[in-house]
C-alpha cells in the first residue's frame, strides 16, 4: 500500500492567503521526507477557503524543490481549457521533473457556473466534448498520433522527451469510471466528496469495462479519503468540530459562515496500490 496526500491551500481565518500557497510548497517537502508516494494539490475557483487555483504553478514549484516525490493535479477541470495548453503545460511539468508528473483530469467545474462561464464561456460545451478533449489530450500528452484525418493532426505538444505525465481520471460518478475504463487510464474516485456513496459501484464499473492500454495493461483504481490528524485524540476532536460545524452550515445553505470556523488544515490521505 501506497499512501499520497492531496492539499486544497486552506485559507485561515485572520491570516494573508498567500501563506497557505507558501505552506503546501513546506508541506510537499515534508511530505517527501517522510516518504510519502505522492503529492497532489486542487484546482477551485472563487473559494474563500480554497486557494489553489493554479495546480500547474503550484506543481513547477514543487517540482523544482524536491527530488523524489510525484507531484499530481487533483485536478485540471478540463471543460475550461485547450487540451493542447494542458499538453503543453505538463510537458514543461514532466520536463522538471522526469518521471514525477501525475495529470489528474476532472469534468465538474470547480466553482459555481458563473465562475465557470468566467473561465470559459464554452464551458459547457467544453463539457459535452470532454471524451474527445481526453482523448486529444492522452495523445498529445504521450507524443502519440490523434485520429487520422483529426484537423490538429499535425500539432504536437513540446517539449519532448523519454518520459511523459501519468494521467488519471478523478470522479465521484459512473461517468468518470467509464471514460478512465474507455481509455485504460487510472482512476480515482472521490470518496471524501460523497462520503463514499457510489465508490464501490464505479470501481467495478471500472474494472469490468477496463480497456487495457500499452501504458496500463491492468486496471489502477484508487481513491480519496478525509483525514484529519492532530497531536492528540483530543486536539483531533477539538478541531473536527470546525470540519463538523462547516459541513452543517453548507448543508443549511449558510455558506458565508463556513470561513470563520477554519481553524487549521485538515489534509487529505490518498490510499493506492
């Protein structure tokens, strides 16, 4: 078992946002000490209490401050992008770090549908392409051909080199399994989002409809859970309370509330084969 943590920038309360980019830079680097296998950060838009907007930014940085550690996107929301901008990043991604570079690709927006028309007014249909901004995407990414007579055919992503970013499909549905199976990528399924309702069905939908690809001959099926972790049994439950109280108020649709009561990050632990 292999064991990676996944940091969203929390904002504390009181404190300038920009801390909390500088400190998931410290905590990949604390991360990798102590031997984790991976590190990913998020992309969210127009949060107050999720800072990391630019996975791609925080990734270089980690990148060129450790030596070891994969570092993933947890991950690109590609309806709001260019497949080839993405291919294009994470080539410069894998540049900095041969080998280490893990493309985490996600569907849902990341924000609310305002936020998301602000960063793409074809989001939507960006959304409807998403099979084939994957699939444009795995080629580009790998240095592989798009489908003969594809109008792009004859662009490629630089720069090249002897190895490529790892991509991954992330969801908290059967779509996302069944477009991770259609195209023999991996794929992680977000349990900490749905408090694991629907994991054990996308993971065999997965697997049974898995295509086996030359990058994975096999299935690779993981997910992410919630963990909070504190000195003591007691500082755990002190702070759990902000997480408890949080989650209430978005239930009760009291949403403006929830960024008072962030007292400290809680992170959360990836468990993968």
């Amino acid at each position: 078992m292999r064991l990676s943590v996944l940091d969203q920038s929390v904002a504390i309360a009181g404190r300038p946002q920009g801390e909390s980019i500088r400190e998931t830079l410290d905590l990949a680097r604390h991360c990798e000490a102590l031997g984790y296998h991976r590190f990913w950060v998020s992309e969210h838009h127009n949060h107050d209490t999720i800072t990391g907007t630019a996975p791609e930014i925080v990734m270089a940085a980690i990148a060129a401050t450790t030596t070891r550690i994969r570092i993933g996107s947890a991950g690109i929301m590609l309806p709001h992008y260019s497949s080839l901008k993405i291919a294009e990043q994470f080539r410069v991604l894998d540049a900095i770090a041969p080998g280490r570079i893990d493309l985490g690709l996600g569907r849902a927006p990341g924000s609310d549908g305002r936020t998301a028309y602000a960063l793409n007014p074809n989001a939507g249909q960006g959304a409807d392409r998403f099979p084939e901004q994957v699939r444009d995407l795995l080629a580009w990414v790998n240095g592989e051909a798009l489908p003969e007579g594809h109008i792009f055919g004859a662009i490629r992503a630089f720069p090249t080199g002897e190895t490529a970013p790892r991509m991954w499909m992330l969801g908290t549905s059967d779509y996302g399994a069944r477009i991770a199976a259609h195209f023999g990528i991996p794929y992680c399924f977000a349990h900490f989002i749905t408090q694991g309702q629907g994991c054990l069905q996308a993971l065999d939908l997965y697997r049974q409809h898995y295509q086996p690809s030359a990058r994975h001959p096999e299935p690779v099926a993981t997910i992410c859970v919630w963990a909070l972790t504190g000195e003591s049994e007691e500082a755990v439950d002190f702070e759990f309370m902000s997480r408890a109280h949080s989650r209430l108020a978005r239930d009760r649709g009291v949403l403006q509330s929830v960024h008072a009561y962030i007292s400290q990050r809680g992170h959360l632990m990836r468990i993968s084969r």
